[in-house]
C-alpha cells in the first residue's frame, strides 16, 4: 500500500492589484481546500468579502486546473492520459503540457567504489515565494536550481566521476555546462539575452585519522554573455573566467572542540563592454582562514570564533551577485577585508 503525506502549503495574498479597493486591509481571512494531494490555505487580507471572496475562487480555480493537467493521481488528467497510451498510441493534450522541461539523469555504480554520473536537463526559472520549492535541487548530483532572473530558460548538461580510493579517501571530478536564454526587461518590452557557463571541477576529501579531515579542489568556472544592453551597461561583463584552488584542513576534538585553517588561491580575469562603467582586468590572490570553536554537550550548539581574510589582503573580485537574484542579499566568497565573527548557535 502506497503511504500518502499531507503537506500543509499556505499561499499569502496580498491586495496590491488593481482589482482590489483603498481602504484598510482588514483581518486576514483564510480559506482551505484539499489540492493536488495536499492541504492548500490561502489567507487574504481585505476589507472587502467580495473581493477576498472573489480573489481566492480564481486562486483555488487556477490549482484545480493545473491539478486536471498534470496530477498522477487522476485518471482522466492528460498526464495520466499520456503514460497509459506510452508506447502504443498519440495522445492529444494542450500546448502547456507539450511544452515540457526534459530532465534525464544517471548514477552509474561500476564498481562498488567508483560510480558514473551524468545529466541532462532543461529548467525554466519560476517566481518563487521566499526562493523556496519542493523540487529536488539536484539531478544526478548537478545542480538544476539557480537564482537567475524570473523566465530564465536554462539547459544543462553535465558528467561526472567519484572515486573511493581507500576507506578514508575519497577522489572526484565533475563537468557542467549550463546554456542560458536570459529575458532582460526594458521600456519597450522584453528582449532576450544569450550566456553560457561552464564548470570544471577536480576534489579531494582525505580523513587520514577520525579527528581530522583535508579537503582539496581545483575549480575552474567559466562565464560569457552575448553582447548587448545588460553587458554595455556594465550589469553583466562580457567574460569573466575564474580558477580557484581551495586547501583546508579540519580538526575535531571528541571533547567538543574544532580548528580550522584554509587558504584559498584564486585567478580571475574579467572582461567587460567598452562603454561599461566598471572596471575589468586580470589579478590573482591567496585568502588565509581559520576558525576555532567548542560543540556545547548535549547538542545545545556551538560557539566559534572565525576569521575570514586572516592576514586582510587587498584584492579585486567579482563575485556571482550578478547573475544572483535572490529574495536575500548575499555575500561573496572573498571580501578584501580582514573579517572577524563571532558565532553562538544554541539549541533549545
């Protein structure tokens, strides 16, 4: 018998469209149906009940009818159609089903201790709330899920080995290339951009004794976008190749206490537009880190002291905040200032 799980999702309205009316929100008013197998809630905050009314009907209408095309689940939906006629005969469906992201991937276990990846995939960056989903982030070990800009048309394609060379060394090496159909909003509309990526990536993970761990890579990550308004406008360079080489190395002490100390060199060179307002050129730096730290008894957390930049090296980088649109600002890997953290993480 096939286990089922409730999934409580809570989808939040807010009354900032034309259809709604000025005057005080309100208290939020929530309504529940049970939709493509999980418990949906919508809240609405309005003054009006027609409006709240009307709003979460076309909300509850608008699910039902993704649910009638693609749900597994019901036996007249046109995927449903579509996987009882495999193989024997055409089904007819509409143009939201045939336009479908293909995702293919394999894990390929050749021996018991060295395996085969690979992937391939298209994906269609949607409007996410809060940059949450519950689509598997990953395929085949590939990434799948980017913060790029909304619409984003993205194809993926993607090898990879991973080697167990011992019980405590572990040895691997990865390619991706994603190509990228970027939409770049404009007064006149919306015109298209080209850009293309590509990963190379070589690691190793060694725990020569139970309380240390080493970590090597070699990555090499490659950008080009094609010319034109975002690129001559400085939002995207032209180029942009980087090669870093992290070392770090880990200690855990069985009475709760941890050290660790890595040092990053890292090569980049970026190119930009001609009439772009930023800078572009070539520089090369290493980074030193380090951190100390007690695991509170108990599982009640940890206190630790980090360092980032330890002896505060000047450099320039540019780092991925163009080509991340997130909800939440980030920062990048490397700041040319000597940083000092102090972090509690407590368990209650």
């Amino acid at each position: 018998m096939r286990p089922h799980f409730l999934i409580a999702i809570t989808v939040v309205l807010w009354m900032g469209f034309a259809a709604c009316m000025p005057g005080d929100s309100g208290e939020p008013t929530r309504r529940t149906q049970f939709i493509m197998g999980t418990l949906v809630e919508i809240t609405v905050s309005h003054a009006d009940p027609h409006v709240i009314q009307a709003v979460t009907t076309q909300a509850f209408d608008e699910m039902k009818r993704l649910e009638q095309l693609m749900s597994t689940y019901l036996p007249d939906s046109e995927i449903s159609q579509i996987n009882r006629a495999a193989g024997k005969e055409a089904v007819p469906v509409s143009l939201e089903v045939e336009e479908v992201n293909p995702k293919f991937g394999v894990q390929w276990d050749i021996t018991r201790n060295l395996r085969f990846r690979s992937a391939l995939f298209q994906t269609v960056k949607p409007a996410l709330v809060s940059n949450r989903t519950i689509e598997p982030t990953q395929i085949a070990g590939f990434n799948q899920l980017f913060d790029d800009v909304n619409a984003t048309r993205s194809r993926v394609y993607g090898v990879g080995l991973d080697w167990r060379a011992t019980g405590n060394l572990l040895v691997g090496a990865e390619a991706a290339w994603r190509e990228l159909d970027v939409p770049i909003f404009v007064n006149s509309g919306v015109v298209s951009q080209q850009q293309d990526e590509q990963v190379y990536r070589a690691y190793i993970n060694w725990t020569p004794m139970a309380e240390l761990a080493v970590s090597a890579e070699l990555v090499y990550d490659r950008f080009e976008a094609e010319k034109g308004l975002a690129t001559a406008s400085g939002r995207f360079p032209e180029k942009l190749a980087t090669t870093r080489i992290p070392l770090a190395a880990r200690y855990f002490h069985p009475k709760g206490y941890f050290a660790g100390i890595g040092a990053t060199y890292v090569h980049q060179t970026v190119r930009r537009s001609d009439i772009s307002p930023l800078a572009d050129g070539t520089d090369e730096f290493v980074v030193v880190d380090a951190a100390l730290g007690y695991r509170l008894p108990r599982r009640r957390g940890t206190v630790s002291l980090e360092l980032r930049n330890l002896f505060d090296r000047e450099f320039n980088f540019q780092d991925d905040g163009f080509r991340e649109f997130a909800d939440e600002p980030s920062t990048g890997p490397y700041i040319p200032d000597r940083v000092v953290l102090l972090r509690v993480s407590l368990n209650f």
